[in-house]
C-alpha cells in the first residue's frame, strides 16, 4: 500500500479505540458472513501498535484489512494465521515462521482488526518481530484456516464457565458474542459466565483492565476472576493465588449436575490441558473436569 493510502485508512479506522480500557462494553453482533482472508496468504499492513498492560511487554496491533470497505467476516473464536520469514539464529538463514492469532476485534469492525500479542522477546520469534521490529506501514502476511471451525455462537447454553491461561484471546470473542448487542438470532442465550483467568503475575494479565470493565458493566452476568502463580505475597494484590485446581473450579463454576445448561471452554498451553481436561486434540474429558464429572459434551477445548 502507499503512505497516503495508509494515512487515508488510519483516519477511517480512527473511530475503533486502541485502548482496551476505552473500548465498548458491548459490540454489535452481526453474521460471520465470508471472510477477507483466503487459504493462501495475502499481505496486509500494519496500521498502528500500541503498548497495553502494566508490564510493558503487551500491544495492540492494529492491521488493514484487503478491502477497507468491510469487515473481517471471521467466526467467532476462529483464528488466523500469521507468516513472516525471519532469521534462525541457530541456523544462520531465512526461515517461514507461521502462528495462529485469534483477533480481539469483532465483526462489525470495518477496514481493519486488532490483535493483542505479548513480546516474548528472544523467545518468540514472531511476537517479537511483530511488537519490536515490523515498523508501521510495514507488511506481513496473513491467511484464513478454512478448518478452524470453532464452537458457533450465538450460544445455547444458559451458564459457562471460561479457563484461560496465554490463550485468552478466544475468550475476548466469545464475551463480544455473549454480552454484545444485536438481533434475536445472534443473541446468546447465556445467562451467566465466569472466567478463571490464570497468570504468573499482575504484569502478565493480557486485556486485565478491560476484562475488570466488563466484570463492573455486566456485574450480573459475567465475572472475572484472577489466579496469580507468582504474584509477590508483599503485593497488594489480593485475589486468588496459586494455580487453576480442583478447589477453584468447584469455588466458582456451575456444576455438571446442570447438563445441557452448562459448557466450559478452555484455552491455554498444553501443560492447561493435560491437568485440566486430557489433550485438546481428544475429545474424552480427563484431568480435573473429567473428576468432576464434566462430559465431553460439558467442555470445549480450543
């Protein structure tokens, strides 16, 4: 794209607020419909980056989309994937590095979408490039997964329960899905939800300040609850500590006993999903969900 095209797309776009914490409370819900992006990758640029979360180590970034006039068009829950070549340290040479990212901005968003990465520094070759090195206007590659079909919203079920560890953003979607507005049709049918939010420390809490908004907005409707593993005891913090067990989710979460009217979603590293509720590649529910008697009809794992 040329700069004036750039410039003529970031004062469209300027109306979406960067800032998680001045985003809306709700979104306005509206079909999938076709997505930009295909199965074979198409550049886009990068609009604008901003640092989020008290750690300094978190972005907004914002990208164009390849036709400004629309909106993505992605499922909810899905995710796109992302390329670039990079140097291999080890190796000395250009390499294709490709990861998922589930946008955190939602389909009535037009020209543009929004993404929230953590800098894991030398340790993420593609999170660093894209926080550290991809300067503005600069492009990358992005390309829709035809297979990632997640669980559809609008949702049936009347109480759900979220873990989430690094895989948070997924679970941004489904809140757009169920506390958003819109027509009957898109309407979640979701009457309460509650989020286990897993974390080393305040520093490493992805989305925090607009999760806590949301939490105060819906206080009836949805809660949000952190788990802290490496939080100072000095701090003044004074939420849950420790880790996601056994105790937490029989604390916080509807039971199984409600059947049909309960579903947990669950999302993070795969250590998440062995404790939790068995790999996320098996449907049979293990680990502590699976001894609290939740089905694989009860639990979806992203």
């Amino acid at each position: 794209m040329h700069t004036d095209k750039k410039a003529k797309l970031s004062n469209e776009t300027s109306a979406y607020p960067m800032v998680l914490s001045d985003r809306p409370a709700v979104c306005n819900l509206v079909p999938a419909g076709q997505c930009q992006f295909n199965p074979t990758f198409q550049p886009v640029q990068l609009l604008d980056r901003l640092p989020c979360g008290e750690g300094g180590t978190s972005y907004i970034l914002r990208f164009g989309l390849p036709d400004t006039t629309k909106p993505m068009g992605l499922t909810t829950c899905a995710c796109i994937l992302a390329s670039a070549k990079l140097m291999d340290r080890d190796k000395g040479e250009l390499v294709e590095v490709t990861r998922p990212y589930t946008p955190i901005s939602t389909n009535d968003q037009v020209g543009c979408f929004d993404l929230l990465i953590k800098d894991y520094g030398e340790n993420g070759y593609l999170s660093k490039y894209l926080c550290e090195d991809l300067p503005i206007g600069g492009e990358i590659q992005f390309k829709h997964i035809d297979f990632n079909v997640k669980i559809p919203a609008p949702f049936t079920q009347k109480k759900i329960g979220m873990i989430a560890g690094t895989g948070i953003t997924p679970m941004i979607q489904a809140l757009h899905a169920i506390l958003g507005n819109g027509p009957s049709d898109q309407k979640s049918e979701t009457e309460e939800v509650t989020l286990l939010y897993g974390s080393r420390n305040k520093n490493d809490i992805l989305g925090g300040d607009m999760l806590r908004r949301w939490a105060s907005t819906y206080e009836d409707k949805f809660k949000h609850i952190d788990v802290l593993s490496h939080e100072p005891a000095d701090s003044d913090y004074d939420g849950e500590r420790g880790f996601i067990d056994k105790a937490k989710i029989e604390k916080y979460f509807p039971p199984a006993s409600l059947g049909s009217d309960v579903i947990i979603f669950v999302c993070g590293p795969p250590i998440m999903y062995k404790l939790l509720c068995g790999p996320r590649n098996e449907e049979e529910v293990t680990g502590i969900l699976g001894e609290l008697g939740y089905s694989s009809s009860q639990v979806f794992k992203f």
